[in-house]
C-alpha cells in the first residue's frame, strides 16, 4: 500500500530531495507516474552546477533508490544531455522523458534499474 501523502511529503522534506513545501504541491501522477510509489521519487535540482557534478549527483541519488524508482532532475550544464545520455547507456538506467526548460535547462526524468 503507497503510504498517505502527508507521509511522504515527511519523508521528501525531511531528506532534502523535494522542492515541495507543502503534501498538496507533491506529484501524484504525470512524471512519476506508472505505479511508482510518491517514496520512490526524488526531485533532483542541479541547476547552476558545471560538468560533471550534476551526473555525480544523480549518481549518488540513484545508488540509494531501488529498481525502477524516478528521478526528475534540472540541470543548466551544457554538456548535461550527452553526459547523462552516456551515462544511461553506460550503467543501464532509462531516461523516460527529456525536454528543455525555459532559460536553457534540461529537465529529464530516469528511472532507476
């Protein structure tokens, strides 16, 4: 059973991987959506950082998370989208959307495998 919301907006908040400030502003479907639960989501935000540090992050977040687990990250590095489509490729994750943000972020979701 997915816990209530109000439990993983604790859970969220409390580690620091959500920009959520309330349980009401957490997603409920879209880009975590197919079944993943709203615990095994993480919003990564690595805006303002150059290579490779974003793909480092996303490294070490991905580690922690079990199979098929969704990670949202931003990232404004221009080398973000080669370096994280090289690192799918390399470690066998699966970029499940990709698109640009306004301003000339890359906002992808990926999921864990």
């Amino acid at each position: 059973m997915a816990p209530s919301k109000e439990g993983a907006f604790f859970y969220w908040f409390t580690l620091g991987c959500a920009r959520a400030s309330s349980p009401d502003d957490l997603p409920v479907e879209g880009w975590y959506g197919r079944g993943v639960d709203l615990v095994e989501a993480r919003e990564l935000d690595c805006r303002g950082l150059n290579c490779p540090m974003p793909i480092v992050r996303l490294s070490q977040l991905a580690r922690k998370l079990p199979v098929g687990a969704r990670i949202r990250i931003t990232a404004d590095d221009p080398a973000f989208r080669a370096d994280l489509e090289a690192w799918v490729r390399r470690l066998g994750h699966t970029i499940v959307q990709v698109g640009d943000e306004a301003g000339g972020a890359v906002v992808a979701v990926v999921e864990t495998r």
